[in-house]
C-alpha cells in the first residue's frame, strides 16, 4: 500500500511510520526536529512498541530503568 504525505499528498516511497514527507516534515518541524521524530519511530519500531509511543520524545523513567537492567 503506498502512503501519502498527510499534508502535501504526495507519495511517500520508503517505509517510514511517520505519514510526512521530508520537505513537510522539515516545514512543520524544523529539520532537527523532525530527524529527531523520525529516529524516534524507527526505534519504536525496532522494539516493537510503535503503539505505545505515540509521538511522544521522552522517554518514561521506568523504560530507562529497564534497558539499563537489560544491558547488564
Ligand atoms: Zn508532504
């Protein structure tokens, strides 16, 4: 299925979670902003807790407590 960019409609071509192409994402955000965004959604993904996510860039304390756990 191909996504389109929710603000300009043009088709986004690589499998990002994020339905925003590069030059929206740049316009809304700012470019650091919106690299951030992404990243942030690649590991959501990566994890495989996309739901949870949601958007939000801070990560709860308890998440950090558990990776350091994991870590070790
Ligand atoms: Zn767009």
């Amino acid at each position: 299925m191909t996504k389109k960019c929710i603000y300009c409609k043009s088709e986004i071509h690589d499998d990002r979670s994020l339905d925003v192409c590069n030059r929206c994402g740049t316009g809304v955000w700012g470019e650091k902003m919106f690299n951030a965004i992404l990243q942030n959604m690649e590991n959501a993904k990566d994890k495989g807790d996309l739901c949870n996510s949601n958007l939000s860039l801070s990560e709860p304390p308890s998440k950090v407590g558990n990776s350091r756990i994991s870590f070790m």
